[in-house]
C-alpha cells in the first residue's frame, strides 16, 4: 500500500483545505500517537514551503518532551514557560513569531531557524503537547497559515 498524499501548490488556504483532508485520511482508523504524530509531522513536512523542522513536544508530566519530528535533532525537555514551545503551552495560546530572535528565551535547537508557530494541542481541558514548526525565512506564517494550522491541530487532538 503506498500512501502518496502529495499536495499540489495552491493558495494557502486551499493547500490547508487539501492538508486538513490529507491528514484526516492519513489517521482515519489509528489510535496509535506516536504513529499518527510521525505521519502528520512527515505530511506537513512534505507540504508546506519553506520550512526546517516540523514536530511535536508532548506534555509528559508537565513537561514538553520531544516527539516525532522531521528536521535536524532538537532538544528533547523544555519546560512550561521556557521558549516559545514552552510559553504556547503555559499559555494554550497559539504562538507565531515572526522572528525568533526577538523571542526572549527562545530555544535555538537549529540556527537556521528565524520564524515558528507553535499551536497547542488541548482535549477536554489537557495539554496534550504542541505541534511545532519552524522556518529559515522571517516571517514565514500569514494569519491564513495560523487559521491553517489551528484547523490540523484541532484534528491532531481528537487523534492523540
Ligand atoms: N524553538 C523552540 C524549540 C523547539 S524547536 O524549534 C524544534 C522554542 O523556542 O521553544
């Protein structure tokens, strides 16, 4: 069986449309995290331009431990609060940073890294982790792509 979700460029919220209905199919039928985690991570990876490093930090014990992921090695703990991974969780808030470098605290685990969003995944009131993604172009995610990715990670929590 070969799975070929391969997106074709579009405008940005149309390449999200065809990544929320990719991903639903990908995890259609799967209970297992860590596999549908390192599908997702691999989809978005695939799909979206210009970008590093795409993954998750779970929440294990009120810290964020590294997840599947595409990219370079990253660091593995980061605390509540620490970071932008860490500020998003404390928070539950979205967080996309235009440039990093102007975050303080910001976890530099790839220096070819200038912009990140990072969206909280919460369901029935628990942090699960965040979804993580960062890019080497300042400025690389448009409120369309924060609505975008909001929509995958509301997906990504009801599978996790
Ligand atoms: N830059 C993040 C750390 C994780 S990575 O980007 C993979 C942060 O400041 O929390």
């Amino acid at each position: 069986m070969t799975y070929d979700f391969r997106i074709a460029a579009a405008d940005t919220p149309t390449m999200y449309r065809d990544l929320e209905s990719a991903l639903q199919g990908l995890v259609a039928g799967e209970t297992d995290a860590v596999a549908n985690m390192a599908n997702a991570a691999a989809l978005i990876w695939e799909t979206l331009p210009d970008v590093n490093w795409v993954g998750f930090y779970r929440n294990v014990g009120g810290e964020l431990v590294l997840g599947p992921f595409q990219g370079r090695p990253a660091c593995i703990r980061i605390k509540f609060g620490e970071g932008v991974c860490g500020v998003a969780a404390e928070t539950r808030q979205v967080q996309r940073i235009e440039d990093v470098h102007a975050f303080p605290g910001h976890i530099a685990c790839d220096s070819a890294s200038n912009s990140e969003i990072v969206v909280p995944l919460i369901r029935d009131g628990e942090l699960l982790g965040v979804l993580v993604i960062d890019s080497p172009k300042t400025a690389r995610f448009s409120e369309e792509d924060e609505a975008g990715c909001l929509r995958l990670g509301a997906i990504l929590s009801r599978i996790l």
